[in-house]
C-alpha cells in the first residue's frame, strides 16, 4: 500500500515538475502508476493536496539546503539578504516552487489546503530560519522584546514581495528587496530605550 503511495507521490512529482499545476490531472498521474483513478482517491483527497504535499516537501529541501550553505556567523544583514537571494533563486529554478509565483494557482491550493488542514496558515519559511532568529535574539544581535512570530512575518512579507515584482515594478524590484532587508534588520537591531 505505501509503494502505490509513494508510486503515486513521485509520478505526480514528475509530471507537475513537467507539466505543471494545471496541466496535470489525476487521470495522467494513475495511468503512469498502473491504477485506477478511483484507486488514487485511497491515498490522497484530492490533486491539490497531492501537490501541497508535493511543495511542502520541496520547499523544506529548498530551505535545508539554504541552511547548509551559509555561514550562520556571518552579520545579519549579511546574511539575510544572501538568505533572500538563495531562497528566490531556489524558487525560481525547481518546477515545483516556482508555481508559487502562479497567483491564480496557489492562492487558491494554499486556501484548499488550509481549509483540509483545519490551519490558519501555511508557513513557508519556519524551520531552521526560525531557529536562527532565535539564535540572534539570544546573541543580542537583534531585538529580543518582539515575538519570534512577528520577526518571522517582516521575513515572510518581504519573500511574498517577489510574487508582486509586476505590480511594485520589476526595474525596481531588486532594489526594493535589498533595501527592505536592510530596514527590517535596522529596525531589528536598534537599540531599545
């Protein structure tokens, strides 16, 4: 029962990562596997699901990979804006992520997924980037009377600019980011009176 599972999560894997969100179905993913489509429903609820799973996994990759690739020592500001670059890099380079930046698409499959879920939200950057502010709040390097949850929504509002880069203007887009980095770390890092 687990291989048809993982049989099904892999080929759908494959064809989203080809094809995409929109232009895989069910039907695609059970023909390639040897099933029924009726079989599918069995192991998932639905092909939003499969994918949400399918990107959670991805994504959880994207940022372990991150972590493994920086110097947790270096400064925070520093390091920050190198975390945006590689996590917008990462985005834009695996099929998978990259239907993030499909509005149309994922609003609706992150809400779908939510609503199965019984969550209030989907968090895309915990994990090791919240340990690491965490770290910084120990150190002193950054502001230690803010709640890590709203230290984590500046990061998770400045990686959500990257899906409106059309509307803030993508001439100006890179720029934005930069600076925005460097006035959150700003205001994290003054000094309390």
């Amino acid at each position: 029962m687990e291989d048809k599972k993982l049989a099904i999560f892999n080929n759908a894997k494959e064809l989203f990562s080809i094809k995409g969100f929109k232009d895989t179905n069910v039907s695609n993913i059970t023909k390639e596997v040897g099933i029924a489509v009726g079989t599918f429903y069995n192991y998932y609820s639905s092909k939003e699901k499969l994918f949400m799973e399918i990107f959670l996994e991805e994504n959880v990759k994207l940022k372990k990979s991150i972590m493994d690739s920086i110097d947790l020592n270096d400064d925070p500001l520093k390091l920050l804006k190198k975390l945006i670059a590689l996590n917008i890099t990462g985005m834009n380079s695996n099929p998978i992520l990259r239907q993030w930046y499909n509005k149309d698409v994922f609003g609706k499959l992150e809400q779908q997924y939510r609503e199965e879920k019984g969550i209030d939200k989907v968090d895309f950057m915990y994990g090791s980037f919240v340990e690491l502010f965490k770290q910084w709040q120990t150190e002193g390097k950054i502001r230690d009377d803010l709640d890590i949850e709203l230290i984590m929504a500046f990061f998770t509002a400045i990686i959500n600019m990257d899906t409106h880069k059309e509307e803030i203007g993508v001439e100006h887009f890179p720029h934005i980011m930069e600076y925005m980095a460097e006035f959150v770390m700003n205001g994290l890092t003054v000094s309390r009176k």
